[in-house]
C-alpha cells in the first residue's frame, strides 16, 4: 500500500471518528435530562431496579446480534459476488431467532432481571427491547461498512436519548405508567432507533435479492461468529457486571448511584465506539493485504486521540463531580467517588478497546480468553472490595467506590496484554501513550481545583469549559503533531496531492 492509500485510510478513520464525537456531544446533551429526570422524579429504588434490569437486556441483546457489530465488514468484504443485503439478512434473521427465545425466556423468568423481586407487569415488557437492540446493532454496523456513521448520531446520539429522556418525564404523569416509565421509556427508545437505522439501511442496501434462507450457511455464521459474540459480551459486560454485582451484594440504592455515575462516565467511553464503525472496515482492508505496519500506524493513532479526548473530558467531569452529581440529586452525591474512579477506568481501556478491534480478526481466540480474564479478575474483585468496606463499616457508596476500582484495575491489565499480544502478531509496537498527557492533565486539574472554590453554578457554567480549554491548549500545541491534526480538518488530501499542489 502507497502513503497515499494509508493517508486515505487515516482521513476515512478521522472522518467518522469527527462524525461520532458530534454525536458524543449531542448525546451529551440528551443524556443529562433522562439523569436528571431519573434522579428527581423516580426514587434511587426504581432507578436501581431500572438499572439491574437494563444489565440483563442489554448484554443478552449484544450476544443475540452474534458479534455482527465488528463480524459484519468481514463477512461482506469476503462475500464477493453476493448481494449485501443477503448478507445482512442472513445475520437478521438470526438474531431475530436467538433474541427473540431470550425476550420469551426472560418474560417466563424475570427474577435474573429484578433480584430484588420487585418490578411490576409494565416492567417485564422491557424484554421486548431485546430484538429491536440486536436488530439495531446490525443495521448500524451495515451502515457503517458504508463509511454512514452520520446514521449512528442519529440514532444513537440523537433519537434515542432523547426519545428516553422526555418519555421518562411524561410517563411518569401518567397514573398507569408513573412506577415503570424508566422501563416503557427505554423500551420506546431502542424501537426509535431501529425505525431511524432500518430506514437508512433499506435506502442504501435495498431489499434483498433472491435471499431465502440457508440453515447451514446460517450454522456456520453462527459458529463463526460464537468468539466475536462473546468477546463483544464480555467487553461490554465489563462495563455492566459490577452493577450486576451491586444488585446482589448492596442495596438499591448503592446501585442506583453506581448506575448514574456510570451514566455520566460512559460519555468519554462513546469515543472509543466513535472509530470502531469506521476502523472495521479499514482493517479489514489492510489484512487482506496484510499491510500490518498500516494497521499497526492506525492502531496507535486512533489509540492516542481516544485517549487525549478522553482524558480531557474525564477532568472536565471528575475534578467538579460533586457539583455534577448533585445536579441529579442530593442523595447521588455520594457517588462522586465511583465517578472518579470510572472516569479514570475510560482512559486506562482506550488501549484494549483498538488493539481488540485488531485482534477479533487476527487471534479471535486468544482475545476472547483475555477478555475472559479480565471480567473474571473484576468480578473477584468486585466481591473482594465490596466485602473490605463490608467488614470495615462503610456506606453504600463506599461499595458504589469500590465497584469502579475494581472496573479499573482490571481494564488497565486488559490493556497491557492486549497491546502486547497485538504488538508480537503485528510485527510492530503498540503504544498509545505520550507524555504530553501528563503536561496537559497537570495545569487543568489546577484550574479545576479553583473552579471548586466558586459556588456550584459557577463551578459548573465556568468551571468545565476553562477545564477542557485549558488541557485542549496545551495538549493541541504540545502534544499534537500534523498527523494527529488530521481528525480535525474537513478536508484531507493524500501526500502526494498535496506535493503536486
């Protein structure tokens, strides 16, 4: 491949990675209505029986959607001579089969869902988010393959937070439905996104061509995909399994700080999912040529924009977490120590997130054993810690802190391993770290600190932006060079073009 192509591929990369994070900012912006809703309407016991329950929902629809999220781009890219559309169908149709055995075994058995035992029949209806999730999950990835991440923000930044958070308000007037608005209003919003995903899709693919299904094909899918499946649970899953943990070993109202805190620092986390769409394809292009020094090159870039992103957003929400969590309510505040520790937990699996998006091709295998481990290692530790504030007399959000600790440490030795083994397969190093991080964090957690000393209005309306404008300063004139300022120019010409110019 020339510098020309590889320059391509990184401005494809750059593009839907700009793509995403206006949707990040836009999700943003939904997002912070449903908390706060959520805090202020609904009591901690509903919003952490909601949250138990979306654990359960969510990962059961990831493993349904049979990894076609980062399985599909491989699929189509193999499938020459195929109508595309057959393909996406054939992965449809299959998690429509799984999901929809998961939603009638759930509906019969809802005690996974609610171990507290409370819930009510509204609530149970949550299950019919399963095959809409699934489904959604593989019209994006479809649209993806495109190079259409446009259809993602749409979607997921836009439709669906704030399709939840205004029926999460008007729910909850409604005498009939003010105990299970939380579960009706994210059930109607997995539905709207996978109206707005199906529409683009059906523009762009059409209807299939001749497609019945093929039950042995579709086995082979199905056995072919059981790896990535799992790898993209078991990521995901690290994510939810401390809630899960909580559930069992705190009381509501621990998990429902843990799960607003969580709601608040998965924001940085969007930023890893904004280049996965767009990095599948990518790679999948440079191993069919097996280009590894180019996907060793776009590992390590993407890598590093994820992380410098991610860190500067971390501050802006960690060091005035008090004020933020108190926005939801007074009775989260509580939870600014979990917030701490789960922002810190974003920056640390930036690493393990684009080595992984490697890996699911080139050693399926031994990445899903990684991540095996890793999930174990937290879920171990989860216990351990929770157990430690047990015996020493702590609080529930003690427990809540406790969690995300353990979400962290696992996640940072994820990251090391995974890097590594990415490195020896690759032929070359893997490294995202730059120590112009350490001199941009430095002068904004000073000015954070001083923005804690201003009232909690100020602290918030001044206080963040002069957080993020300090660290984006020094980290664009100390730690970006003119590689990494391709991810913020609308138009990007290969080398030898702009020589030719």
């Amino acid at each position: 491949m020339s510098a020309a192509d590889s320059d391509e591929d990184l401005s494809t990369i750059a593009k839907g990675g700009r793509q995403n994070f206006l949707g990040f900012l836009l999700r943003l912006v939904a997002r912070l209505p449903f908390l706060f809703i959520a805090g202020r309407l609904y009591g901690m016991d509903t919003v952490g029986r909601f949250a138990s329950a979306l654990v359960v929902i969510e990962l059961v629809a990831l493993v349904c959607s049979m990894g076609e999220k980062r399985g599909l781009a491989q699929r189509i890219t193999d499938g020459e001579g195929e109508h595309p559309a057959n393909l996406v169908f054939d992965g449809m149709l299959l998690a429509l089969i799984f999901s929809g055995i998961a939603a009638a075994f759930f509906w019969l058995v809802p005690a996974p869902m609610f171990p507290s035992g409370q819930y009510t029949e509204l609530d149970r209806l949550i299950v019919l988010a399963i095959p809409a999730y699934a489904l959604t999950e593989i019209v994006l990835a479809a649209q993806a393959y495109k190079h259409d991440i446009a259809t993602t923000v749409r979607a997921r930044a836009i439709v669906e937070p704030w399709t939840i958070s205004i029926l999460a308000g008007v729910y909850f007037f409604i005498p009939a439905t003010s105990e299970s608005g939380l579960s009706l209003a994210y059930l109607t919003s997995i539905y709207a996104g996978l109206a707005v995903g199906l529409w683009s899709f059906l523009r762009s693919y059409g209807l299939p061509k001749d497609w019945r299904p093929k039950p042995r094909y579709m086995g082979k899918i199905t056995l072919r995909a059981l790896p990535l499946a799992t790898a993209d649970a078991i990521e995901w899953g690290t994510r939810r399994v401390d809630i899960f943990i909580l559930g069992l070993f705190a009381a509501p109202a621990a998990v429902a700080v843990y799960y607003m805190a969580q709601q608040i620092a998965s924001l940085p986390q969007k930023l890893k999912t904004s280049f996965e769409p767009i990095l599948g394809p990518v790679i999948t292009k440079n191993l069919k040529i097996k280009n590894y020094a180019a996907i060793a090159k776009q590992v390590c870039q993407v890598g590093f924009w994820i992380i410098a992103a991610q860190a500067g957003i971390a501050l802006a929400l960690g060091v005035p977490g008090e004020a933020i969590m108190g926005l939801i309510g007074p009775d989260y505040v509580g939870g600014t120590g979990a917030l701490a520790f789960l922002l810190a937990a974003e920056v640390v699996a930036a690493t393990a997130v684009v080595s992984e998006a490697v890996l699911v091709y080139v050693a399926r295998v031994r990445n899903l054993w990684i991540s095996i481990g890793t999930i174990a290692l937290q879920a171990v530790l989860t216990i351990v810690l929770i157990e430690a504030m047990v015996a020493g007399g702590y609080g529930e959000p003690f427990k809540a802190a406790a969690a995300a600790i353990a979400l962290m440490t696992a996640l940072g030795i994820a990251s090391l391993i995974k890097a590594f083994l990415l490195s020896r397969i690759l032929g070359h190093r893997i490294n995202n770290w730059r120590w112009p991080l350490v001199w941009a964090t430095a002068p904004a957690v000073v000015v954070g600190y001083l923005a804690t000393l201003l009232p909690e209005w100020a602290e918030l309306l001044f206080g963040i932006p002069a957080i993020l404008a300090t660290y984006g300063f020094v980290i664009w004139h100390r730690g970006f060079g003119p590689e990494d300022r391709v991810l913020f120019r609308r138009n990007v010409a290969p080398q030898g073009e702009e020589a030719e110019a």
